[in-house]
C-alpha cells in the first residue's frame, strides 16, 4: 500500500494576547495590539507636546467631570484591539462607580484624540475611528498639524472641519473654545 504523501503546514505567526502584548518589552516607541499583532504606531516630540498643550487647555474645563489620559493608556475595543489615541478624555459617569481601571479600560473613551503624523495610514486611520465608536466613544478628534487643521467626528461618516482661525467647541465640553491655530503653535 502506498503511503499518503504529507506536505508540511505552512507556518503561521501566532497572534499575541492581552498579556503577552504587556510584557512585550518597551523600547521607547508607542504600540497597539491590532488583529493579534503589535503594531508600531507613528508619534514623536512634536506630537507628543502637541497632546500635551492640548490636555494643558482641556483641564479646567473637565477638572470636576473628566479624566484626561495621555498616549500610554490603552483601550479594549469591541472588534479585541487594543487602541491607545494620543489623547483620551473619560467622563467620570461613564465609569463604573466612577473609578478609572488599573489596567486597559473596557471600552473606548468618550472622546478620543489623535494627532495625525504625515506618514500615518489613513485607512488604518479611518478604521481606528470605526472601532472607537462601535466602543463607545462620543466623538473623535483628528488633528493635522502640518494641516493646522481640526477634523471633529460626531459618528463614522459625520465629520466638521475646522481650519487654523476657526474655533473647536463641542456640547461634550461645554464653555471650550480654543482657536485650532492656536493648538499648533510648539
């Protein structure tokens, strides 16, 4: 009788969990943990002062109502990526008891911010805005600095541009009013 001929497997990179994801070691670059895979994503020192000045501005008016977290807090998402936007704010009475978790947070922040670098993915760009409000976020800012340019999204497909001497309010943050020139002036 003739033996069945076996081909190898090919092989296939095994997805990362939650926890091997965090004990990746950290070599000074931002990551998310998107479809299994730690992917690197795009963010220096202008951009990173960017964030700052901005969660600088947003403070007083969400100091008794909100939490502001930088780049290094991740977020699960309903689709099991780990988001982490450059900027989140977190309302007090969307958590539960009103406590922050220790570790990633359960669901996207009610408004998630991304400063947007000149090499970014725009497809993986629009698909990060995609996830974030199938996760619950209220809304998400894009930011183009080299733009000077605001794009304020109310829903996936509901977006208002805002340019350099407009001026970003939303009913999220009641009394906010900044000059968008104003956020890219580092």
């Amino acid at each position: 009788m003739a033996k069945a001929k076996t081909r190898p497997m090919p092989s296939r990179k095994r997805k990362l969990t939650e926890e091997a994801f965090m004990r990746l070691p950290d070599d000074g670059r931002k990551y998310e943990l998107v479809d299994g895979v730690a992917k690197e994503v795009p963010a220096g020192v202008k951009h990173d002062v960017i964030g700052i000045e901005l969660a600088v501005r947003l403070k007083p008016y969400l100091k008794e109502v909100a939490y502001i977290a930088g780049a290094q807090a991740g977020f699960r998402m309903t689709s099991g990526n780990i988001r982490s936007p450059d900027l989140s704010v977190i309302f007090k009475q969307s958590l539960p008891e009103g406590k922050l978790p220790e570790g990633f947070g359960d669901r996207a922040p009610d408004i998630a911010i991304e400063i947007v670098s000149p090499n970014e993915d725009m497809p993986d760009l629009m698909r990060k805005i995609g996830e974030y409000f199938e996760s619950g976020a209220q809304q998400v800012w894009l930011l183009f600095p080299e733009q000077r340019r605001v794009v304020l999204y109310n829903a996936p497909f509901e977006s208002v541009v805002l340019n350099a001497d407009d001026i970003l309010t939303t009913p999220l943050i009641p009394g906010l009013q900044i000059r968008v020139g104003e956020l890219f002036e580092v």
